[in-house]
C-alpha cells in the first residue's frame, strides 16, 4: 500500500509567477478548515504561495507579509487567514495569542514558518515545503497529513506536479 510519503508529489516553478498560479489552481479545491503549512527558508516563496492562493479564493486586497500582525485576514470565496509565525518563539506564544481558534475553521489557514508550533502543529494539514533560491527555480513538494487534504494531490497532479521519486 502506498504510504503517504509515497503519495508526496514534486513541482519545479520557474518563476514567481508560475509559483502563483499553481498556488491559485490548489485554491479551487480548498474547503473550510483546511490547513496549509508552508515551509522553506526566507525568501523561499512562501508569501508568492499565499498571493497566488489567495488570488485563486477570489481575494482582491493585497496579500502583504504579515510579520508585524502575525495573521492577515482577508475575504474570498473563503476566509483566508494568512499566519506568519517567524517572529514567535514558541508555540505556546501562539496558542496563547489565540491565533489557531475556532474562528480560522470557518475559512483557510496558511502558516508560515510553521516549525514554530512544534509540537502544536496541527495533524491536518497539507504540507508545502519550498527549496531553492539562488535563481528563479524552486521545488515544490507537497504532502498530506491526517485527513482530508489529499484532495490538493489530485488537483496538484493536474496542475503539473509529479510523484516524487
Ligand atoms: N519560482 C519562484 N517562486 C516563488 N518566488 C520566486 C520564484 N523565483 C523567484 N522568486 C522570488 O523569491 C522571493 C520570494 O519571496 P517571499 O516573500 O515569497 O518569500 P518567503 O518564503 O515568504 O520569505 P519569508 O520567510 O521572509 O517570509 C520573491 O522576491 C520572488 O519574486
Ligand atoms: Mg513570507
């Protein structure tokens, strides 16, 4: 049986703009609930993700890096809730701020920096980690956890991505 590493996938961006896309193709499936992590180094192109995303939920303001607000919120077809945790040192900072509540259920949660959680990470979640960053390239992968994000997958394939190998 294919495990779920096995089920992880890979997409190779060029550009920014290829990044935002794919990120607004994934967007179409997304349900309320739904938690994105979104790791890589700074500058990987994770705010890229969340612009596209966003884009993707209908959302019209500009998506901005929330680091001196911790989470933007913004209207779509969805909530989106835009959580950008690098400047946290602990998890317990950030569950004790309130920033994962019941109210991020009601829309989608994108997490920058999510290793800030720990062990509060939560075990529902897709996971996208970003690599690369000397030229335009980046690496793409993508892994479910738990339930209900391997809808991403299927709508990843047809956007592009690959099995990883
Ligand atoms: N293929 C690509 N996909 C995404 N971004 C790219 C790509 N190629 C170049 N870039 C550039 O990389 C930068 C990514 O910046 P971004 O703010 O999204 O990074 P980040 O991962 O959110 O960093 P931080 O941890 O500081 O928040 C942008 O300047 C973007 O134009
Ligand atoms: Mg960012």
């Amino acid at each position: 049986m294919a495990t779920r590493e096995e089920a992880a996938l890979e997409l190779d961006s060029g550009s920014p703009d290829a990044t935002r896309t794919f990120a607004a193709a994934l967007a179409a499936v997304a349900v309320p609930g739904d938690v994105l992590c979104l790791w890589g180094e700074l500058g990987a192109g994770k705010t890229v993700f969340a612009k596209g995303f966003g884009a993707g939920l209908g959302v019209r303001d500009t998506i901005s890096s929330p680091t001196f607000v911790l989470m933007g919120e913004y209207a779509g077809r969805l909530p989106l809730f835009h959580i950008d945790l690098y400047r946290l040192a602990s998890a317990t900072e950030a569950i004790d701020g309130g920033l994962l509540d019941d109210r991020e259920g009601t829309g989608v949660v994108l997490i920058e920096w999510p290793d800030r959680l720990g062990t509060a990470l939560p075990d529902d979640r897709l996971d996208v980690r970003i690599d690369g960053g000397d030229d335009d390239r980046r690496t793409l992968r993508l892994a479910a956890h738990g339930r209900g994000h391997d809808r991403y997958l299927a709508t990843a394939l047809a956007a592009g991505a690959r099995r990883a190998t």
